[in-house]
C-alpha cells in the first residue's frame, strides 16, 4: 500500500508542477496533497507541524493566484472597474476554449472594465500591461512554491529510501 501511495503523491506532485502554468489546475494545493499522501505512509513519518505550515501557504498563493492579476491592475492605474474586469476575465479566460485565454481574459477584462468605467484607451491600456504583469508574477510564485514542495518530497523520499523501496 505504501508504494501505492508513494506513486500517487509523486503523480501529484508532478502535476502541481504542471499546474503551476496551467491556472485549470491548482499547482501547490495539488502538491501539497502529494506531501500529504506521502505523510500517509506507515513508512515516513514527516514533520506534522511542516505539513500544517505547507497547507497554509498552499491555500494562501491558491486564494492570492486569483487577487496578484487585479492587484496588478490597481499598481498600474487601474479603478476598480479595472480590478472586477480583471476577476471576471480570468474566469471567463480560464472556462474559454481559446488557446491563451488565461493571459488574454485578464488583460481583456481589465481594459474593458476600464473602458466600461469611462477611462481612455491608453490608461485602459495601462491598467491591463499591470493585470498580464500580475499574472505573470502570480504563476512565478506558484512555480516557486511547488519547487519547493518538489525539494521537500525529494528530501524526505531520500531519507526513508531503506523503509520505502525494501526490495
């Protein structure tokens, strides 16, 4: 059973670094999970307190993956009009079946809501440049976050590699 475990926790921690660029799936909650498979094993006993830190930091970049893009907008010049746009693109963005839609819903939610909200096209133009740089620096975060995750797994598969994969 704990094999078991052990390849579903890695198959999780391989995708949360997949879902790290990919906003469909959530890159370090899903990580998180494989550490929490691995936690699950009669053979590793890992650190309760490092699985209740790694969680929480899971749920706070899943919760901030959605707010960096509208931060950016407000960074940028953007009203709240610009913010909402830039929440209801990335949604819309995230559901579309166009190729990019992920980076396009948010920079097109932010300058329509601009434009919605009487602004002229180069500060609508502004405030969307600040929702794609949040975007972008949302996904970095999320990158670093499951590296780590990764790191932590690789660590711990390392000190329990005699009890894990006796042959």
């Amino acid at each position: 059973m704990d094999i078991i475990l052990v390849i579903v926790s890695a198959l999780c921690i391989v995708i949360g670094l997949i879902g790290s660029f990919l906003p469909i799936i959530p890159g370090p909650p899903l990580s998180w999970i494989g550490l929490l498979l691995l936690h699950l094993t009669k053979s590793v006993q890992m650190n309760v307190t490092l699985l209740v830190i790694t969680g929480i930091i899971a749920l706070i970049i899943f919760v901030l993956d959605y707010l960096i893009p509208a931060m950016g907008t407000k960074k940028f010049g953007g009203s709240k009009a610009g913010m909402i746009g830039t929440i209801i693109g990335l949604i819309l963005g995230l559901i579309s079946p166009i190729p990019g839609g992920v980076i396009l819903g948010p920079f097109l939610g932010a300058f329509i809501g601009e434009m919605l909200n009487k602004n002229d096209s180069k500060l609508a133009f502004k405030a969307a440049v600040g929702s794609f740089i949040g975007f972008l620096a949302s996904t970095f975060i999320k990158f670093m976050v499951a590296i780590i995750y990764f790191g932590i797994y690789i660590s711990i598969l390392w000190e329990y590699k005699n009890t894990l994969f006796i042959i």
